[in-house]
C-alpha cells in the first residue's frame, strides 16, 4: 500500500480499531449481565441491571454507523488530525454515557448532549470538504488550507462541556 494513502487515514483507522475494542468491551459487559441471570439463554428482558446494560448498549449501537460514517467523511474530505481528534473524545464521551446509564438516566444526558455535538462537529467538517471539493472542481480554487486550520482551531473547543 502507497506510504501516503497510508499517512492520510492511519489515525482514522485506529479510532476505528479503538471504538471496535469498545464495542466489543460493551457486548461483554451485556454478555455477562445476562450470565448474572439464572436463565439458561439470552433474553431481553430480566433484571433491572440487565436492562440498563442491553439498552445502554442498543443506544451506542444504533448511533455507531453514523458515528464512522461522519468521522471517515471528515478525514477523508477536510482534515484527518481534528476528526481523529474529535473521534478519540467522542469514544471516551460514548464510554461516560454508556457507565451513566448504568446509574440514574440522568448521568447519562451529559454524555448524550457531548455526543450530539461531536457528530455534528465531524459533520460539518464532512460538508465543508464537500463543498470544497465543488469549489475546485467548478471555480478551480481551493479553501483546504481555511478549513484545515480552522478545523484545528475548533477541535479542541470539543473539550468544553
């Protein structure tokens, strides 16, 4: 494989491989939550701590596709360093909100609410790239280097709450 394709996506490829080791990790403690039970299979349905642990797992599931789709656009289309970035803080976000619901519902809202506003942080970083892609292809110019540093110059406003 070319060096440089390589160096484009080498950290979305490990934010990737971290966020596949957490899935597995949440699968495991639904697994055995389950084995905590006194019934011989898998169901849905059981204990209260069960219960939490499969939904809480459901909910970081269903929102896991859109979570790779905007991160691989954003590295791919604008600048991999920030969506790397914001992927790595969306994972440990992910990892707050999936222990919180755990606990009272309402430790997990915080981690909800970060989550939300990481996605659309990678999303909008997809949309710029987009858009500068049509830029160079019907004007013949280009705003990569804007959008990069100004990808790089929000990023880390991703760590205020």
């Amino acid at each position: 494989m070319d060096t440089e394709i390589v160096e484009n996506i080498v950290l979305l490829a490990v934010v990737t491989l971290i966020s596949v080791i957490q899935n597995v990790s949440f699968a495991f403690k639904v697994e055995n939550e389950s084995k905590n039970q006194q019934s011989k299979s898998f169901q849905r349905t059981g204990s209260l701590a069960f219960e939490k642990v499969y939904t809480a797992n459901q909910n970081c599931i269903d929102a896991y596709p859109t979570f790779l789709a905007v991160l691989w656009c954003a590295g791919l289309l604008c600048s991999q360093v920030p969506a790397a970035f914001a992927g790595l803080i969306y994972l440990f976000v992910r990892q707050k909100y999936f222990v919180g619901y755990l606990g009272e519902k309402t430790q997990s809202t915080p981690g909800y609410i970060f989550g939300k506003r990481i996605i659309f942080f990678l999303f909008a970083m997809s949309v710029a790239g987009i858009l500068n892609y049509y830029l160079v292809l019907v004007f013949g110019s280009s705003i990569e280097m804007h959008l990069k540093t100004l990808s790089s110059v929000i990023s880390p406003l991703l760590l205020i709450p």
